[in-house]
C-alpha cells in the first residue's frame, strides 16, 4: 500500500475557505504556544531567578531616590509632592513591579535575526501568516508573565501587607489588566515593527533600545506621569504607554475611575489599530526587500 | 495508488512553473576594509548591482523532473527562490501553478514544497515527529494519511529510529531525509530541491534518489532538483536545465544529452606537468580513429572517443604522451556539461562583462 492510498489531499485543498482557514491559524496558533513554551522552558537553569528578577532593578533604585527625595523634602510622614504621598510611591513601585512583568518585553522576539539570517523563508512557503507564530510568542509569553506577576505580587504582599499595592477592588483589578493587555500587545506591535526594519537596516537594536526608552519613559516606568510637570503629563496622556503601565497601576490604587478606563481603552484601540495597518504596510514592503540569505 | 494524469506533463496543460524574461538583480553595498572604510562606508556607501539571473525563459509541466545544474553563483538558488516566490524578480514574470510566483495565496502554497540542503525546513529544537506534526497542523493533513505516510517515508529512508530525537542532535543525512520527508507529507505537486545531497555518503544519496524516482513515478509529482552530483540528477531527473552566469545555457532532453555522448568514453590522460605543449602529432594520430580531444590542462588530455576504439585508441596515447594516468570515464557526461560551460562561455561574454565587483562570484 503507498501512502497515498486514501488522498483527501485534494478534498483538504477544496474546503481551503475562509472559515477553515481561521479555525486553522487558531490551531497553529495553539500549536506555536507550546512550542515557544518548550523552547523557554529548555533553559532551566537560572530561568526563574531570572525572570524574577527582570525589570526588578529600576523599581528598587527609583524607590531609593525617591526615599532620599521625600526626606530632603521633608515630606516622608503624610507630606506629599506633586500629589504623591511617599506611601502612594512605594504602592506605585509596587505597581510597576508587578505591571511591568507583564507588559511585552523585546526579549521575547527576535525576528530580526530571523530575517537577516534567512530563518523566516521556510514559513514563506507554507500555507498560513508568519505572524501568528510571533503572536503565539506573545500569548505564550503573557501567559508565563501572568504567573510570574502574580508570583512577585504575592511575595511582595507576604513581606509588606498592606504597605504594598492591594487593589481596590476586584473590578479596578480587572480593569487594569485590560488596560495592560491592550498596552502589552501595542508594545509587541511596535517591536515587531522595528524588527521588520530588518529587511533595510543592517542593524535595528539601538532602535529597540531607543522604543524600549519611550516606552518606559512615557509609560511613567520612573516617575508616574501624573507627577510629571503637567505639560508632559498631558502629551504622554494621549501615549499608549501611559495607558499600559502609569494608568493601570493608578486604577488598581483607586486614584483613576472606570471613566479614565474607558478614555485608556479608547486610546489604546486607536493606537493598536495604527500600529497593526503600519505593521501589515511594513512587512509587505520589507518582504519584497528580502533576499533569502544563507540558502 | 493514484496516480493523476499522464506521467509527464503534456504540452496541452498550462505549466506549472513558467518564468518569462525573469531577471534578478541584487543590491548590494561594497564595503571597503577596515576603520577609515567604516566611515567611509558612513558617508558614501557605493552600490554595487550584482545580476544574479537575465532572461530566463521556461515553462515545467506537471509531472516533469528537471535538474538545474550550474557553477557556483551560477544563479541556481535565484532561481529556486523566485520560482517558490520567496523573493521578487527584478524583471520579467514568473508563475507558479499559474500564479504570480511572489504572490501566492495559501492554496498554491499548500501545493508546494521546498527543500533546502542549506537550512532547516523544520523545527531545530525539536524532534522530528513534532514537526512532523506542526506540519500536519498547518497543512490540515489528516491525521490517518499522515500517520501512514510518516511510517512509509521513515521506512522508505531507514530514518524509523530517529523520530524521536532532536533535530540538531541528528546527523547531516539523517536530517536531509527528515527534511525530505517533511516536504512530502502534505502530498505537494510541485517540490523544489536545492542540493538535498550535498555532504551525504553514497548510500544516503541512493536512497535519497531512490525516493524521489518513486514518488515521482507514483504521484506525478513535478520537482525541479539542484545538485554538483551529476549523478544525482542522470537518476532522479528527465530534464536538464544548464545555467551559466544567470542565464540558461540548455535546456533539454537529459536522454538526449547522454544519447549524444552513449557508447563513447572520456579518457583524462595525466602526465607530466607541462607535456601537453604540443599535442599537433597526437591530434593527427587520432583523427583517423575518430577520436578527439575536447579538454586539455597544463598536466592533463581529455579525449573523448567511441567504446569501441578504446584499444586501438591507448596505445596511441601511450606513443604520443609520457602518461602518468590515465582514467576511463563511462558516461561522460560531466564531461559534456563542461562543453556547455565552455561553449555559453563564449555566447555570456557580454554578461561577465556587466557584472561587477567582488560579490558578483
Ligand atoms: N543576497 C544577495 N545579495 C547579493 N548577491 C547575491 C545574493 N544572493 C545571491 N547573490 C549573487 O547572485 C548570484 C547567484 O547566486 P545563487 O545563490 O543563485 O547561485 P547558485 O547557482 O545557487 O550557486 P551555488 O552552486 O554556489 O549554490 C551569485 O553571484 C551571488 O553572489
Ligand atoms: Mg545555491
């Protein structure tokens, strides 16, 4: 008997319709997650030390400077400066600690490498989007972040109690989360982007480092922005890194409302939809640069 | 079994690979060396076009098995990439299953397969089995056929044992006959190899060979074949496409290649470096016998003669040569490949002329 003795091949081309085909990238999708899993997971050794300690640095120094700030300010007890209490800031750090496990780090993706060294032309003959196999990266990332940030979450809160950020309630919690996820993925978009500059730039890490900074800066990683003078505050407002890391962490203190949320919502919609039209543009026009290297 | 339509495409079909005037050129920056070439490099970068294909003309039926041949940087691999559509061509058209080569939508693509001898179609941390079934996933192979079809390939190329292991843990054949494997479990009609043998021992390549005659012979399956082993392509191929220097130098009839050359022999005669100065007796001395010298080197003759003249023909080398060695080629039909080099050599002068700079080998 060959192998082709049953050949549903032609059966399988003809219902190659629309609805097939999401179900299928849904599949893959699933399938791209556990593979990415098994990839992170290989490395064992040192793998929780240091995704736990990842993004934990700057927290811990920004609280020292503020600590020194409040006391040269004489405003350690309830005394507050620019509307931050120092109890407020280290629920802030608190925050951040935890928020910024979960927003989409560019560790995560290394797409670049993948088009200088010619890795990504295998996919570009097979049947379905290369991109849902980077966004099977960033769900299967999210999801480790998930436990990891509630891991830091729950350490935090065992040595602090209440000094540490407990949200207001259930709804702000979720609220927030919402704010982070759709941050999260504007953040994925963003260094998928840079990424696909690959087809014209020999080299595209100062630019992730550059993206990384704007983020982080604008997204109130060492100062919340609304203690940022106010000028700032109102440009970074209309960010989606703001939206990502200073706002949910403020609507987990109760300091911003379910009207902030929807505002955050609407203005992260808007960006994630630029930011998916200027990634399909990009990525087009970067594949008609592409050479097949190392083939 | 099922196998669809005639064997080799007939000529009423539409193609399955066309390329029309299809041309490629690739940009490239020429660095100059060292700190004061950085900056140089920074202010004023000089582009360098490098014509890696010009004017290829050719339309492959279904069921056709073609062997591309050519020098390296002959343009090969170009070829390969735009006909799969992994890169652009630069001019003319080039189609796939009747659609432009570079923007193929799923359907033609779940039809195709791509072999590379260079890198890995499948996943390199994991085992085989698993990509094995990554592929299933994105090709919505169903799951009994493809259980099938695993077993039988793995059977086919020895490989049943080494499912299980890492892929960068297998050795070079066992990962080519993976790789093969995995090109064919979703059943595709047009495969592409670009030398899926190099690096292999004998017996890897045979059953490497051996697989593709068969699958060709039982699907109808259309593959276009890259190779420097001739060998590998007299087996598994019944046309032949030359290139030389980007453009096509033959294409034709492989049978009626070696028909050409059957029955006679290439005999490479080395001697002494320097002793083919004057071959003027030796050409003389050969004529009557039909024989006649198509290659010579500083130490080496390459006649070429009809088998059965051998005898009379040696002892005429002897007499006219301080032979060292001397070594019978049966089918010479490497040697009639270098005729073709040599001869578009002449015919692609105009072409090595336009290229430039040191990335144009
Ligand atoms: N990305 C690239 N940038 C610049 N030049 C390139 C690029 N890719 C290929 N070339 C040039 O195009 C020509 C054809 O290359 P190609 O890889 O098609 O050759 P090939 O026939 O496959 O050779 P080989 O037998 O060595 O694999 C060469 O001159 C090569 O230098
Ligand atoms: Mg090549």
């Amino acid at each position: 008997m060959t192998p082709f003795a049953t050949d549903v091949s032609q059966a399988t081309r003809a219902r190659d319709g629309a609805g097939s085909q999401a179900s299928r990238n849904l599949r893959l999708l699933w399938r791209s997650v556990g593979y990415e899993f098994r990839k992170r997971i290989q490395f064992r050794t040192g793998f929780v030390v240091r995704e736990m300690m990842n993004g934990a640095v700057e927290p811990i120094i920004m609280l020292f400077v503020y600590a020194a700030l409040y006391r040269s300010a004489g405003a350690e007890g309830t005394g507050s400066l620019r509307g931050w209490s120092f109890d407020e800031i280290l629920k802030y750090v608190a925050g951040l600690l935890v928020v910024r496990k979960l927003v989409f780090h560019n560790r995560a993706l290394d797409v670049s490498t993948e088009i200088f060294e010619g890795r990504i032309t295998k996919y570009l003959v097979m049947p379905f989007r290369f991109f849902v196999l980077v966004q099977g990266r960033f769900i299967q990332y999210t999801l480790l972040q998930v436990v990891l940030a509630g891991l830091v979450w729950g350490i935090g809160y065992g040595i602090l109690g209440d000094r540490w950020l407990v949200p207001v309630s259930a709804a702000a919690t979720v609220q927030a989360m919402l704010l982070v996820g759709l941050g999260s993925y504007c953040c994925f978009l963003l260094y998928f982007i840079i990424h696909s500059l690959a087809f014209w730039l020999d080299v595209v890490w100062s630019l992730l480092v550059m993206a990384w900074f704007f983020i982080a800066f604008t997204g109130g990683s060492s100062m919340p922005v609304s203690q940022m003078p106010a000028g700032l505050a109102r440009v970074f407002e209309y960010g989606f890194p703001y939206w990502t890391i200073s706002a949910p962490i403020e609507v987990m203190m109760g300091r911003l409302g379910p009207g902030d949320v929807a505002r955050g919502t609407g203005i992260l919609v808007g960006w994630l939809i630029s930011l998916e039209v200027l990634r399909r543009f990009v990525w087009r026009r970067g594949l008609a640069k592409y050479v097949g290297a190392g083939m | 079994m099922s196998v669809q339509g005639p064997p080799a495409g007939s000529a009423t079909e539409a193609p399955v690979l066309e390329a029309r005037a299809v041309g490629k050129v690739f940009e490239t920056f020429e660095r100059a060396p060292g700190m004061l070439g950085v900056l140089k490099n920074f202010v004023a970068r000089k582009k360098v076009d490098v014509t890696a294909l010009a004017d290829i003309d050719l339309s492959i039926h279904r069921g056709e098995t073609v062997g591309l041949i050519g020098a390296n940087g002959a343009g090969k691999t170009t070829l390969v990439k735009i006909l799969t559509g992994i890169v652009p061509a630069s001019s003319g058209e080039a189609r796939l299953l009747g659609r432009d080569s570079f923007n193929l939508t799923n359907a033609e693509k779940s039809r195709l397969a791509l072999v590379m001898g260079q890198k890995s179609q499948l996943w390199w941390d994991l085992p085989p089995i698993d990509s094995f079934h990554l592929l299933r996933e994105i090709y919505s192979i169903d799951s009994g056929v493809f259980e099938s079809r695993v077993q039988a390939f793995t059977r086919m190329l020895d490989v049943e044992d080494r499912l299980k292991i890492q892929l960068r843990q297998l050795s070079l054949g066992q990962r080519m006959k993976m790789e093969i494997i995995g090109a064919f479990l979703h059943d595709p009609d047009v495969v592409f190899l670009d030398e899926p043998t190099i690096g292999l021992d004998l017996v890897s390549r045979e059953t490497i060979r051996q697989f593709l005659v068969k699958l060709a012979e039982e699907r109808g399956v259309t593959y276009v074949l890259t190779s420097h082993d001739l060998e590998d392509i007299e087996e598994t191929c019944r046309r032949i496409i030359v290139l030389d220097e980007g453009r096509i130098a033959f294409d034709g009839d492989l049978a009626g290649l070696t028909n050409q050359v059957a029955g006679k022999r290439a005999v490479e005669v080395h001697v002494e470096p320097g002793g083919t100065k004057n071959l003027g007796p030796l050409e003389a001395a050969l004529a009557p016998l039909g024989a006649e010298i198509t290659a010579r080197a500083a130490d080496s003759v390459t006649i070429l003669v009809d088998a059965v003249r051998m005898r009379d023909v040696v002892p005429v080398l002897f007499e006219n040569l301080a032979v060292r060695d001397l070594s019978i080629e049966r089918q010479p039909l490497e040697h009639l490949v270098r005729e073709i080099y040599s001869q578009s050599g002449r015919a692609g002068a105009s072409l090595a002329r336009g290229r430039e700079g040191p990335g144009a080998t």
